[in-house]
C-alpha cells in the first residue's frame, strides 16, 4: 500500500534524496542509483530500477510517487524552426514551453507558474493573474520531455517561460539543482539563466544558494515609466533593483543582462535611451533589446526596424554591449511575451502524452 501522503520523488532536490537515504539507513550510493534511474533513463515506474532489488523498490513504490506530472496537448512549430509545447497539469491547468533551435545552441525557455502575480502590461502572461508556482516535478519535467522529443539536443536553459521564476524561488533552487548536478542532468551552470522583473530580496537569495546567469527585465529608464508599465517596480524600484543585480554573483567571464523590451512611443524614444544608457553606466552588462511581441488584447504596438536600429545606436554610442534580440516563434504566439497557454485543449496520440 502506498503511502497516503507521499509525494512525487522528482518534487526532491539531491540533497534531499541524499537525506532520504541517509535517514533510512540506506548505502550512500542508493542516492545515485536513483538519481540516474530517474533522471540518466528516464523511468516512469519505480519497477524499471532493475538494479534495486525489489524490496528497496517496493519501499521507493511505498515512500514516493512517479506519476508522471505533465501531459503534452500540443506542439506547434513556427516558420523560423521554434517548437512551443501546451503541457497540461494533473490539476487541469496548463502551461506553455518554447524550444528556440540556432546553430550552435538549443534553448529551452521553461515556465515556474501558473499565469503571475506581477502583472506587467506587456505580457500575455501577466494577464492571466497567478494561479499557482509550479512543483519541482512539474518544472524540471519540461525540460526532460522536451528534450526526449527533440534527440536529448538542449544545450540551454532560460527561465524566462510563464511566472516570475524569484516568485517560486525554492522550486526553482531544486530544479536548478537537479539540472547541474553532475550526477543528475550535469548542464554547465553557465548555460542557465534566471530572468526577473525585479523582486530585489530574491535576486540576493538566489545568487548565495545557486551559480547562474541573471536577466533583469528592466525596460524603463525612469521609475515613473516603470511604475506605470510594471507594477513590481513600485515595490521595489530601479535604484533598489540595480544595487541588488550589480552585487549578484555572475559565473566567470559572465555579464549581467538587462533585458529592455521597445514599445512604440512609450519607451522607445531617443531620449529614454540617453537615459538608459547613463543609467547602466559602469556597470558590466549587455543589453538585450527586444522589439514587442504583438499580442491581443494588450495594447502596445512594435516599434519600426529603423527605430529600433537608433535606440541600440544611441546605447552603443555610451560604450555598452548591446544586441537586438529576434523575436522567434512569433506566428505561433512563442515569442517573448506571448505565453498564455488559454486556448483549448487537443487530443494527441497515446505515445506523445506522458514522460
């Protein structure tokens, strides 16, 4: 009989299968047994362990679930090659996830919650106000379906999907964990990046429990603009939000990012990049510039090429790093922005629905 309140084994960071092992007594090498069974070959039933004998088996069966946590509605592909997957929850609720293939990279954005609190007036997402963070199980198993589907080829991992990942901060430490852990999923801590709109007491936290890249989306030069398009900003404001971001502990030979995404006539202007540019002076960073994503009903439009083309001018003429940043799956509502996950479900075959 399986115990009443067990969780799924995949909600356990390393360290705490570590500690399980421990407690009950168990050689410390049953850790690593577990860890590649689950996370090396991929099984969906404590039964495939065949190493263990069936007694341990049945004791991880009474101890844990393995219910797999995502089942996959649809996958769509947009025209320039990028993959958005609708994955439904246990609960019937449902997130999105984006696969951004290049030449020398695949990139994998991932969702941390269900819709978010943060409500910035740019994003889809924000639109659907926050229903709940996502379980370590839910957020790690994006990215190992995923890459199931697509020959094990992602190289890199962005948080940057559905929610504010500093929001689900915990979770998001597990998760971050089981993907460098060399005897877990082993990717470079340099090949992830968090992005936040700004929860300054986070950005300390995350950068003493775990070694990433940090994206801090910034996109306003002044607090006044940045109260009025993301309300986070009024909590914790720009001045707050670079002395937290300038003091976190980016990987070697790493910059800081500030992600600023263009919208027409209302950050846009040649003004408001002198501004941003003696804003972020001093500080070692690029800057990603992201022409908006159109998306119905919010209410901004993208700005012209040229008008894209003089804000990078006028922010590298002060010297900074910047690049503009190419909006990819854009025709299937992939882009940066975009992710909703509210249209209806699609039935699919037995062999695409569960890891």
């Amino acid at each position: 009989m399986k115990d009443k309140d067990s969780i799924n084994i995949k909600d356990l960071s390393p360290q705490e299968i570590q500690d399980f092992v421990r407690d009950n007594n168990l050689q410390p090498f049953r850790a690593r047994q577990i860890s590649k069974w689950l996370y090396k070959k991929g099984v969906t039933n404590f039964d495939e362990m065949s190493d263990l004998s069936k007694e341990f088996r049945d004791f991880l069966e009474f101890s844990f679930s393995l219910e797999p946590s995502l089942q996959l509605v649809e996958e769509q592909v947009s025209e320039d090659g990028t993959k958005k997957y609708l994955f439904k929850l246990s609960d019937g609720n449902q997130i999105e996830s984006v696969l951004i293939p290049d030449k020398k990279r695949n990139t994998l954005c991932i969702s941390s919650q269900v819709g978010c609190a943060l409500g910035c007036t740019f994003c889809m997402t924000g639109t659907l106000g926050k229903l709940r963070n996502l379980r370590p199980s839910e957020i790690i198993d994006q990215y190992i379906l995923v890459n199931k589907y697509n020959e094990n080829s992602i190289t890199n991992v962005v948080f940057m999907g559905m929610g504010e990942p500093l929001d689900n901060l915990d979770n998001l430490v597990k998760v971050i964990n089981i993907l460098t852990d060399p005897h877990y999923l082993a990717l470079s801590p340099k090949r992830i990046t968090v992005s936040t709109s700004g929860l300054v007491p986070q950005i300390k936290k995350l950068g003493e429990q775990v070694s990433v890249n940090l994206a801090v989306s910034l996109n306003a030069p002044t607090d006044e603009l940045r109260d009025e398009i993301m309300p986070i900003n009024k909590r914790y404001p720009i001045k707050a939000l670079l002395e937290a971001s300038v003091k976190f502990p980016v990987p070697n030979r790493k910059y800081l990012m500030f992600e600023y995404v263009l919208l027409k006539d209302k950050n846009d202007s040649d003004s408001d990049a002198h501004t941003l540019a003696k804003l972020l002076r001093g500080i070692k960073c690029k800057i990603n510039i992201i022409p908006f994503n159109e998306a119905y009903p919010l209410p901004y439009k993208s700005p012209t090429w040229d008008r894209v083309l003089k804000f990078q001018e006028i922010l590298m003429s002060y010297r900074i790093n910047v690049r503009i940043r190419k909006s990819r799956g854009s025709d299937i509502l992939g882009a940066c922005g975009q992710l909703a996950a509210t249209y209806p479900s699609i039935k699919v075959t037995e062999t695409q629905t569960q890891i």
